[in-house]
C-alpha cells in the first residue's frame, strides 16, 4: 500500500507529509545551495561538482535525498544524468517563494553563482553554440503570426539549438522543448538556460511518438523536422493529439531545404498536412531570412476557430 507521501493531493495542494519530506530535505546547507542553482536550469552531477567544489558521491547523495523528497527532478540523456528542479505541479510556486528569501549575495551562494556562471561558459563553448544571424527577423515574424498572447504550456519539436523555444519560451508559463539529437540539446540548453529561461526544459523524443497525454500543451512549435521525416502527416498527428482544444500550432521550415528533398513545393504541401491532422489553418506566410527562404504557419484545432483568421498570405 502507497505511503500517505506518494497519496495523490488536490492540484496546487501539497499533504503535510509531503511538505514534511521536502523541509527535512533542504534543511541540509548544501541541498538547499543545490535546490537554488538547479532551479535556474538543468545541470549533470559533474557539473554541480565543479560549482560546489565536492565530491562526486557526496553531491549524488544529496541529489538522491532531494530526488526522493520530490524537490528536484531527475532524467538521463545517454551518459549524462540531468537534475533540476520541477517546472510544472505544486513545487514551482512553493520552492519560488522559499528561495526568493534568501540572499544570494552572501558568501557561499555568491561563489555558487560566479562558479555556476563559469561552468555555462564552458558549457556553450564545449557546444559549440553561434548566435543566430537572423534572429531578430525571426523574431519580428514569429510575433506578427503569434501576437503578443501567452504561449502557455509549450512544447517544441525539433528544439535543435533552441532558437525557436528561445522565443517562443517568454511567452510560456512552462515550456518543453524536444529533439532526437542529444548534441543539439546540449546547444539548446546552454542556449535558452543561458537567457534565464529555467521554466523551459529538454528531453531526447521522437516527433512520431510523444511522451505525453492527450491535450497537455496550448501551443505547440514544429521547427526544421517535416523536411526530413518521411512521415510528415503522422508528425503533425502527433503534435495534434498533445494540443489542447483551441491551442495553436506553430511551424517554421526551410522551404528550401523541402524543396530539394520533395517533388511538391512545402508551400502546397504544408496545409494539405495540416488538414489531414485535423487542425485547421490559420495563417502561412513566406519570408526571407538570411538561413534562406522560411516558411512560418499557424493552425488551430478545427473544433475551435478563431474569428480573426487570415487566409494564407504568399510573399
């Protein structure tokens, strides 16, 4: 039988036994300096040594004591073990407002934080990370489809280096964001952690088989993957099933990167797929950024329209 810890409580309702756990836990200074630099981001076990100066099994004991309190998050990425603290559920809001009572500027957690910068540094050079040449056009047009609405939950596929989700993840109260390449994950985080974005996470998947229910994301962003998958329709099903009712898809693709791959130009091809996705869409516009000629789409579930939808605009 379940402990009354594990007992499943009302939404943004924490038990006194789990409150308990989690006190006992951070009561210890280095978990507590642990839970503060993980709750801007994800970090390995070899990472958080680095920046508390400690030793591998002493720092992964905490880790373990933390994890099992439910205060941090834990998940692997081929050899690599990432922590951080959780990004959606009761613990955010609780652990926020805990953390925002201490000052950070005092000795240990300052040096935390110099070392903690140190360590991202290495992280973007090691990633080989480059600053966009076109973000800032990217970003012009992604706001002109999108406006400036919350994205609420948001997932993206195909994260790759993060641009999209960089984005994108202001306008989220929590966001996630995919890809295959564990490489190019790498990127994204020191990407998008480097921006203070820590509501946003990152997880190895499979665009044709997402890990999460029906219905759990308001926006969704497909960026860079339909080109190459043989399966476009099944990809953007998938991206279907996991959008809530009135959510929105977003879809950025080089066109000519679908160009050369496909007989149909992405143009004709894209809203063929959507409606085969069941979503409905709302806006498609052609634009040229210096990574060559885009294609920026926006769709809603057809169960739920909005009045202002535009007919697909070509340029």
């Amino acid at each position: 039988m379940p402990s009354a810890v594990h007992q499943i409580a009302p939404p943004g309702i924490q038990r006194l036994p789990e409150t308990l756990l989690a006190l006992k836990a951070l009561s210890d200074p280095t978990r507590l300096r642990l839970v503060l630099l993980l709750s801007q981001g994800e970090l390995t076990v070899g990472e958080l040594c680095r920046v508390l100066g400690q030793s591998q099994p002493r720092v992964s004991r905490h880790l373990r004591l933390l994890s099992e309190a439910g205060v941090l998050d834990r998940f692997r990425e081929l050899q690599c073990i990432y922590y951080r603290t959780p990004a959606s559920g009761p613990r955010p809001a609780w652990l926020a407002g805990l953390l925002a009572r201490l000052d950070t500027g005092e000795g240990a957690l300052r040096r935390d934080r110099v070392r903690r910068a140190t360590v991202m540094a290495e992280r973007v050079h090691a990633s080989g990370t480059v600053e966009d040449t076109d973000r800032g056009e990217l970003a012009t047009a992604l706001q002109v489809e999108l406006g400036t609405e919350s994205c609420g939950a948001l997932l993206a596929i195909g994260t790759g280096c993060g641009r999209v989700l960089e984005l994108l993840g202001r306008q989220a109260t929590h966001a996630i964001g995919i890809d295959s390449s564990p490489p190019a994950l790498r990127q994204a985080r020191s990407r998008v952690h480097g921006q203070g974005l820590a509501h946003c996470e990152f997880r190895s998947g499979d665009l044709h088989a997402l890990a999460y229910p029906a219905a759990s994301f308001d926006t969704v962003s497909i960026s860079g993957v339909l080109a190459g998958t043989a399966r476009p329709e099944a990809a953007l099903a998938e991206a279907a099933r996991v959008l809530r009712a009135g959510g929105r898809l977003v879809v950025v693709e080089c066109a000519d990167a679908a160009h050369a791959q496909r007989a149909v130009p992405l143009a004709r091809a894209l809203p063929q797929w959507i409606a085969a996705a069941g979503l409905q869409l709302q806006s498609m516009r052609e634009c040229e950024l210096r990574c060559g000629h885009t294609l920026i789409a926006l769709a809603q579930h057809a169960r739920r329209q909005q009045s202002h939808a535009r007919a697909p605009e070509h340029s």
